[in-house]
C-alpha cells in the first residue's frame, strides 16, 4: 500500500503528470512574436515547402518521437484501455529524454481495431521523426508494425518486441563466451509466444541459432509442427519438429531457457536437469520465472539474468530505445532494420566487457563490476551506453542504406554526444547510492509526521538509512495503521525510554552554567523538545544523524543542535548550503540560511567547509566569491571584505580553485569569464559564496521559484555530528534526498 500512495504521489505532485512543453526560443516581446509566428512563422512555412527536408531543420521533427499505444497490453496488467495507459506512455517520455534528449508526444489511441492503428499512424508521420509502438497486444502488435515499416518513411520501433530481443541477446553472447559455448551449438528454450518472445527467438536465429535447436512454449505447451490448439502465423514460425510437448520436456538438456512469461513458470527440477552451464533469463515482470536465489540453490554453475534491478543482471530496455532513436534519428534514417538491431546487440555486449570506470560504480553504491557471471550487460545508468549504440546505430543505418543524412565525422559525432550529458539528476542518484552501500542511523524527531513515515518506507525499502523514530509510541503506530504502512523501524518514545534520565543529566552537565536547571533538563527531554531527544542520540552514539524541521521553524532545531551537539573546533560559526540542481547541471549556494552578516574570517570558512562538502558528493568544487564588484572594480567595504575572504581561503586552502571578488554573472557565464585572464577559473564556478544572507537567501529561492531548479538542502556544515534540516513544506522525495545526504555525512565523519 506504501508503494502505491508513493506512486500516486509521484505522478499527482505538483504539476500533474511527468511531462511538460517547454519553449526552446524566446517570446518576450512584439517582435519575438512576429517571429514565432505571423508573419515570420511564413518563410520556414515557404522554405519547407519548397524542400521537405528543410522541416527538420526549421522545426522539432528530427528530435521528436511519438510514443503511440491503444493500452491493449500495458505493462504485466494485461488490457487497462488507452486512457489507463497514459502514465507508461509520459513514462516512456521521460526515459527517452532523460537518457537520450528526445523529445516525445505520447499518443494514446481510443481502438482495438489494427486498421485503425494503422491509419492513425500514418497520417501523423508529417510531425514526428520517429514511431516507438508501445503495449498493444500480440499478435496485432506483429501485422501494425509490419505495415506501418512498409508504408512509413520515418523510424517505427516496436519496444515490446525488439527492445527485450535486443538487450537479452547481447547478454545472450557474453554469457555464451563465459560458459565457453558457441551459439551455433546451442538448444535454447523460449517460454513465451508473445511479441517479446517472438522477437527474442527470431533476434537469436539472427545471430546463429539453429532453427532446429530452438522451441518455443506457450500457454498450452510446446509449438510443434502439426499443433492446432492456439496457433497463428506468427507461432507457426516456430513450430518445431520435436516430440517434446511440455516446458519441463523441452528444458530437459538445454543449455538455455528464456522466460517471457509469468512468475514461477520455470522449476527448480527444470534448472536441475538442465546442460551443465546453464544459462537462465528469467524476464518476467514484476517477478522473474524463476528467482536467482532458487536457481542458484539447485545449481552452482548457472548464470542467470532478470528485469529486475535488485538482482545483478538486468534486462532493462531503457539501455536500447532511448540510444536506438538517438542513432537513427541523427542520420534522419528512413527505418530502424536487422542491421541496426544487430549493431545494438553487438554494441552492448562489447560495453560489458570493458573496464567500467568509477563514476558507474558511485552510480550504484560504490559497487565494484568486472565482467563475468554478475555482469553480462551493462547498467542503466552507464553513460558510455549512449556512446556506445548510438554511433553504433548510425554507422548500421549509413552502412544498410536507410541514413538520409550520414555523419561525416563518427569521432566528432561521439564528442557531441558527449556534451550533451549533464550532471543534474545523476548527482542526487549517485547519493543515494553512496549511502545504501553503508546506511546509517537517522534520528526523526518528529517521528509522527505522515510525510516522515512515508519516508521511512521509501529509505527502509531502498535500504538507503535505518530511520529511528521519536514521538509519542501510540500516536505513531496509529499513523502507521492509517497509513496502511508495514513499517518495522525503531520508535524511540521520550517518555518511556531507559535512556531519558540518561539524556536528562547530560544535558543538564552542557548547560548548567548556561541557564540550565535539573529539573528543566528533565523536563525538556521527556516532553518539551523531541529534537534534543534526538540530538542527544547522536551526542551519544544512539544515531549516526538527525533530520528534523518539516514541522518547526528553522531555529528551533538549530538551536538544541547547537546546545548539544555543537559546532566544529576552530569554526566561528555554522553554515548553510543548497545544491540547486538545473536540467544541464548543479550549482552549491553558500551561506544560505544560517550566517546573516559574515566577516571576512566567515566567509572563508563558508568557503572551504562548501569545498569539502562538494568533494565529498563527488563533485569537484569550482568556486567563486560573489559581489556587486569585478576584481577591484568598486572599492567599497562590502568588496573588499569579499576580497580578503578570498584571500584567507588561498591562505589556508591553497590548492582550492577559487576566485573572487566577483559579480554573479561573471562567476557562471563562460563568455565573461574568459574576458579575466588572469583568473584561476577556467570554467564556470559551481559554488557560488554569498556576501551575506541577505542575498543568498533570495538568490536560492528566486532560483527555486523562478528558474526551475531543485533545492535540495539546507545542508548544514561545521556541526560537530551531522544534522541537517528540512523546510516545512518538503514533500517525501525531498526528505529522502536529505537522508540520503545526512547518511552520506555520517560516512565521513
């Protein structure tokens, strides 16, 4: 039930939907308009009709796909209608832009009738440069595409078929040359006689499968020649000679099952009575057909593939569709054919094999891959991935003869690619992995906050922290119940704890002599303050971290942080820092909630404590000291203070780059950057360091507001343990991200 409320969140927060249609040319003013449309929008109308090719260099033709389904077959739900299908069409969407940086319209049509399909399609191909088919069912799924390729002059792509034939054959011919067999010597069973199924079978015969070693099953056993029962043309294709006429005959002495079917479909005495090196690719979703714990229990020696992410090898078709179109759509290819599928699979698997640099691993916890029984295939958040395919595809497509317009220069091709990958989401995934590969201790003080709860949920089932909660015990698993949430985390509650007295005269011995009695400590601690509760669980070694605020003023957790916990030996004083995430990168936004007027001696600690905390998120920190001046260009006391700031840092952190004083636009601008030679910057800042609250304070929220970035923060820096606090309109993800971050701290103490 959690995942679900989780889901539904996901989808109905803030602007409904995952999708949105952004400008990408100005409209400001009168003549902004008479450009964007009449009378200007008529030259390119003009030009295109003159030459159709021109539309897609006046319009968005050649990065636009249209994602189109009739909902027949929507994901394992079977048939949901059009409509029900809409979010899995915006999801496609987003995995198109967000791996690949194509544009998609999802096209939910309203028929079961193939014809239809068929018709619909084809009069859309004026606007899009490509067709990714999407959950219709089998076998119409097979006749819509087969007439749309033969009628269409622009890319059409069943996903459901090719995308699963694509990715599971390179794992396919990695897990061959592991084992140490040759594909032509194969007999490989397919269980499944759907579009996947029948894709991956002719995919597999593609690549050197015998016809006559391969047999596909159904519902109703094995498709034999002779069998009438359920058959159609498509599964008559792969009628075998066989007297085999049931799964578990057709895996008796098979050196490979492949599952596209349903959950438990294949035995552990079908595993057992395999070849010796079996190979399994149990791709059934949510649940494999059989899972790697059961295969591996019955045999040693199998190596086993999933679509599952929690289990090494997964079968994603986001490493195929996204960089499929990307090919093909650069070289404005006419078709996506068996040569470019081919030059997929060959990409990939070649992928697998190389050395799988650092960045990947931080991607996913710090784990280590080496190619082998647990790597077969690359991982979804590889970026090598779109360097690998797409080139792959557009050199397929010129070599085949479907590309309109070749690349000229493959290497310079890859560069752009290259360029075209930023940094903006991958840095908040490449936390939360970092902290699931050491969770910690995460004290919430405010324990009974639905937003916190669900939370928990999502950091317990992604093992991202181990939450304790602190409340009131009845009134937490209370809003559990309603919550409908199976939450099994400690509840810490202050008024029956053996640990309050404890926590009492501790406090009591830090603040006697700051206004402190006994009694009002005791008191503090069972009832008045949750968050030194918690605080004073990391004070004690009880929890690694706390994160409290989403129901408190921001002082009022900074406060008895202070109070217990404390500042950093040496440090004048604490700060706070955003990290402002932007669709093409991410910015550190420095002292933005803490330090109202910071001297010179301030501002330098805000500076390299922003330093090292940027390091530690794996970034390396670029940093420019903010003013109304441009290197002396005001002589001013506000400059100058910024001046000597930057001069304490150089001091005492020699190795950082930073400059300063220096105004804002200069600092990010690469075009006025260049025009200051001498400056240690050579590229764009990425910590950008307030001369005051006053002005970060606004920078980050206007930012947030206005300039579509998310804020993620305040980070809190110079505490003694970390702490860190939520603003009071934080919705779920946030909070998670922020565990994450306080996780991540408590990791390097």
């Amino acid at each position: 039930m959690s995942k679900k409320l989780g889901a539904l969140d996901y989808h109905s927060n803030g602007r409904k939907g995952k999708i949105e249609v952004i400008a990408t040319k100005p409209c400001q003013t009168a003549a902004d308009l008479s450009l964007a449309y009449s009378p200007g929008v008529a030259e390119p109308c003009l030009a295109i009709q003159q030459n159709p090719d021109d539309a897609y260099k006046y319009t968005a033709k050649g990065n636009l796909v249209a994602v189109v389904s009739n909902g027949t077959a929507v994901l394992g739900l079977g048939n949901l209608g059009a409509l029900a299908g809409k979010p899995v069409m915006e999801g496609k969407g987003i995995l198109f832009k967000r791996f690949a940086d194509i544009d998609v319209f999802d096209i939910e049509l309203n028929t079961e009738n193939p014809d239809e399909i068929i018709k619909a399609v084809q009069l859309l191909e004026p606007t899009f440069g490509g067709i990714n088919l999407e959950d219709i069912k089998a076998p119409e799924c097979f006749y819509i595409e087969e007439e749309l390729k033969k009628t269409m002059n622009i890319p059409v792509f069943h996903d459901d078929q090719h995308g699963t034939a694509i990715i599971s054959s390179a794992a396919l011919l990695n897990a061959l040359q592991l084992v140490g067999k040759k594909i032509e010597d194969i007999r490989i069973v397919v269980n499944g006689a759907g579009a996947s199924a029948n894709s991956c079978a002719k995919l597999a015969i593609a690549l050197g499968v015998k016809p006559n070693n391969m047999i596909m099953c159904d519902t109703k056993g094995v498709i034999y020649k002779g069998r009438v029962e359920g058959m159609n043309k498509y599964k008559e294709l792969f009628a075998a000679d066989t007297p085999f006429r049931t799964l578990e005959e057709a895996a008796h002495g098979a050196d490979v099952l492949f599952g596209l079917s349903v959950k438990g479909a294949f035995t552990p005495e079908m595993v057992r009575s395999m070849a010796p090196n079996p190979i399994i690719f149990a791709m059934a979703n949510p649940d494999p057909e059989i899972s790697p714990e059961e295969a591996h229990a019955v045999r040693g020696d199998v190596i086993i593939a999933t679509g599952r992410s929690d289990y090494p090898n997964q079968v994603n078709n986001v490493l195929g569709f996204p960089f499929i179109f990307r090919g093909a759509l650069d070289v404005r290819a006419t078709a996506i054919n068996e040569e470019m599928k081919l030059a997929a699979v060959h990409a990939l698997a070649r992928l697998a094999q190389e050395e799988v640099p650092d960045s990947v691993s931080k991607a996913y916890g710090n784990e280590k891959f080496t190619f082998g029984p647990n790597y077969i295939i690359p991982k979804p958040f590889d970026p090598r991935v779109l360097l690998h395919v797409a080139p792959a595809i557009a050199q397929a497509a010129m070599e085949s003869g479907v590309a309109r317009q070749p690349i000229e220069d493959m290497a310079k091709y890859i560069e752009q690619l290259e360029c075209s990958q930023g940094r903006s989401k991958e840095i908040m995934r490449s936390i939360i992995n970092k902290a699931k590969s050491d969770p910690k201790k995460v004290v919430f003080p405010e324990g009974d906050n639905e937003k916190i709860l669900r939370a928990a949920q999502t950091l317990v089932e992604e093992g991202i922290a181990q939450p304790i909660l602190v409340g009131d015990r009845k009134k937490i698993q209370q809003k559990m119940d309603d919550l409908n949430l199976d939450l099994d985390v400690p509840i810490v509650d202050p008024t029956e704890s053996e640990h309050t007295e404890e926590y009492a005269e501790e406090l009591y011995r830090l603040r006697q002599r700051k206004g402190i009695t006994s009694s009002e400590s005791s008191r503090i601690m069972r009832r008045k303050s949750r968050t030194h509760f918690g605080t004073m669980m990391v004070h004690k070694g009880h929890a690694d971290a706390l994160l409290g605020g989403i129901d408190t003023h921001y002082p009022e957790t900074i406060r008895p942080a202070l109070e217990v916990l404390g500042k950093q030996a040496g440090l004048s004083s604490v700060h706070g820092l955003y990290m402002m995430v932007f669709k093409k990168g991410v910015y550190f936004l420095a002292d933005t909630t803490v330090t109202i007027d910071p001297t010179a001696e301030e501002l330098a600690e805000t500076a390299i404590l922003a330093a090292e905390k940027v390091a530690m998120l794996d970034v390396e920190p670029r940093i420019a000291m903010l003013s109304f001046s441009n290197f002396g260009s005001v002589e001013h006391p506000h400059a100058s203070k910024v001046k000597r700031a930057v001069e304490l840092v150089k001091e005492r952190a020699p190795h950082l780059v930073i400059e300063g004083e220096m105004q804002a636009d200069t600092a990010v601008v690469p075009e006025l950057l260049d025009g200051f030679t001498f400056s240690k910057l050579k590229a764009p800042a990425n910590v950008l360091i307030f001369p005051d609250l006053n002005s970060g304070n606004i920078c980050y929220k206007l930012l947030r507001r206005l300039g579509g970035a998310e804020a993620i923060g305040p980070i809190l820096m110079g505490m003694n343990k970390p702490v860190h606090v939520m603003q009071r309109g934080d919705d779920v993800n946030d909070i998670v991200n922020m565990a994450a971050i306080a996780v991540v701290d408590a990791q390097n103490p």
